[in-house]
C-alpha cells in the first residue's frame, strides 16, 4: 500500500452566502464576496454595489433619502441589519456551518 493509501481526505467546505442560505455556495470567498455585492450590497435605485449591508442601508438613507429596512434578495430572517456579514466573516455563531468553529456544548439534563 502507498502513502496515505486507506485513509479519507477530509471534506473542506466551501463557502456559502448567509444572506441566501448554506445551499448557495462558492469555489472561493472572492467569488462570494462578489456575489454578495451583486446581489444583497447593490443600491436598488442607483445600481452602486456597496461593500456592506449597512453601507447600502446609509447610502440609501443619505443619497436617495430612502431608509430600506431589509437586506435585498435575502432569506427571512436573514433580511435584517442587525449583523454585518461580509463573505464569511461576521456570521453568527449560530450558524456557523463550520463543525471546527462551533462551541461544543452539551445538553442540560
């Protein structure tokens, strides 16, 4: 048997965009942090792509004097301004799909 021969590779997990679910993933962050861009940080009366969601929320609100209350295109839930996701970085801890990441806790009897 050669080198390695028997054992599995562990599963890297891609990443994925919180703002549209798990099941929407990516081959790299910079192709997610794009898609966010387009899809979730795009000013829906100008078409600027912001950085941010709360970028677009203080653009909107002192540009076009709108206040837009959810993130665009994203799940319910997942739609508002409390968190600042961008790419992989700032989801809650909750829902970190990442097992290496999660705090182990055990269940209270």
């Amino acid at each position: 048997m050669g080198k390695g021969a028997g054992r599995k590779k562990k599963k890297e997990s891609k990443p994925w965009c919180w703002y549209c679910g798990p099941e929407r993933e990516f081959e790299d962050e910079t192709i997610l942090i794009q898609h966010q861009k387009n899809k979730h940080f795009q000013c829906l009366t100008c078409h600027k792509k912001l950085n941010t969601a709360t970028a677009l929320k203080t653009h909107c609100l002192y540009v076009h004097k709108e206040e837009i209350t959810r993130v665009p295109n994203a799940r319910a839930g997942r739609d508002e301004f409390g968190f600042d996701v961008v790419g992989m970085d700032g989801i809650p801890d909750e829902d970190d799909l990442d097992p290496n990441k999660r705090s182990k806790t055990t269940p209270s009897a």
